[in-house]
C-alpha cells in the first residue's frame, strides 16, 4: 500500500526560483528517501534521512523530516530547466523494510 | 560501466500471452526488486529477492512469477493470468537485504498488451 502522499501533485515554477514539495506518511518510519524521475525513465535516488534526523542537504537540495507531523519536505534551490522530473518519497518502516511510495510531484521548471 | 540493464524498453504482446521482462545488474548487490508504475502514480511492489534462489511476493504479486538463479539476473514473467499488464515495470537492486539503503533504477520496460 502507498504510505506516501506528496502534496502538490504538479508544480510549475520559473528557473532560478525555488521549488518545493511535501511528503506525508500514515505510521511510524525507520527512514525517508526522495526519489528524481524523469519521463520515461527509471528513478534515480537523491538523498536518505533517517527517523532520528531532522535536516539534510546534498547540493541544492535541502531535506527536512518532522516525525512528529509525519512529513517531509523537499527544496531545490535555483531550479534549473534540468530539475524537470516527477518526485517521488519513500518510506520503510519497523519491522517491514519494503519501501513505499507516494504518486510523486510533477516538477516543470520554465526557462 | 556499473548498472542496472533492462530490456527490452518497449515490449507489445497479445492478449493471453505470457512475457519475460530482462533484467541485468551487476553492481554485485544482493537484493533485486521489481515494481509496476501506472500512469500518474507511484510504484508497487511486485517481487523482491534477498539473495538467489529465494524471492518474496510484494503487493501486487498476483499474476507474476520470477526466479533468480543467479545473483546478478532477475527476470520477471507477466502470465496470461495478469489482468491488466498494460504497464511500466521498473527492476532496481540495492546492497544489502537490509531495506535502508538506496536503491538502483533500471531504465524501465513498457509493456503494452492488446
């Protein structure tokens, strides 16, 4: 089943702007992680935050995990036309380490 | 060049027709995954293996076989029995039978069954 919901579903911004999303999950989690897709492609992993983490950074992107709301949020700072791509979160939790996904945000960075 | 290898990207079938979707890794990772994608929506679990010669059933198992008799291949057999197998598969694999780690994407295969 999808723990993961992302919130919004599509999202349209200009390049050097920022962008971002939300992930919210149902039950309790070991570890977080976001997901790039491109059209058509297969997914390519951005970053991992533990459930005992609160914020990551890699590059120009900024992750934050508050497990007490159950959520997370990705930011991309300065988008670039290349950051065009669906995002997607997964979760594992306790004891079931399959991972879950969410629908993912559909990311269009204009020139 | 290290990866993941599917093939074949695009793949069209008749309708009660069984097909085996390739899939080829060898970033000598233990665990091998597969997931069903549908239009606007997230990925589902299909099979998963820790280790060769053993492989569990995900969510979505139902109509699906697969076997992995070797470490770096896990193929994945959509049977006639699949419903609606219209669809985009996705293999990935990742290091350990542990499920935190990342895990490695394939390019993907579109399957379209008319």
């Amino acid at each position: 089943s999808q723990q993961g919901e992302e919130d919004p579903q599509a999202l349209s911004i200009q390049e050097g702007e920022n962008a971002t999303m939300n992930c919210s999950y149902k039950t309790s989690i070991n570890n977080l992680q976001w997901y790039r897709q491109n059209s058509g492609r297969g997914l390519v992993h951005l970053i991992l935050i533990r459930s005992n983490e609160r914020e990551k950074h890699s590059g120009r992107l900024r992750v934050t995990l508050d497990t007490s709301k159950k959520s997370s949020s990705l930011l991309i700072t300065a988008s670039r036309a290349a950051d065009t791509a669906s995002y997607f979160c997964a979760t594992d939790e306790p004891r079931d380490y399959k991972l879950s996904f969410g629908a993912g945000t559909t990311v269009t960075v204009r020139a | 060049d290290g990866g993941i290898t599917q093939s074949p990207k695009y793949l069209f079938r008749k309708e009660g027709q069984n097909v085996t979707l390739s899939c080829e890794q060898n970033l000598n990772h233990d665990a091998m995954y597969w997931y069903r994608q549908d239009p606007g929506q997230g990925l589902r679990l299909i099979y998963y293996s820790q280790i060769v010669n053993d492989f569990q059933k995900g969510d979505i198992a139902e109509g699906y076989s697969v076997s992995r008799e070797k470490k770096e291949s896990f193929p994945l057999t959509v049977t006639s029995a699949q419903k609606n197998p219209t669809a985009f598969y996705l293999c990935a694999s990742s290091t350990s039978v542990a499920w935190t780690y990342e895990q490695y994407f394939g390019p993907g295969t579109r399957l379209t069954v008319t």
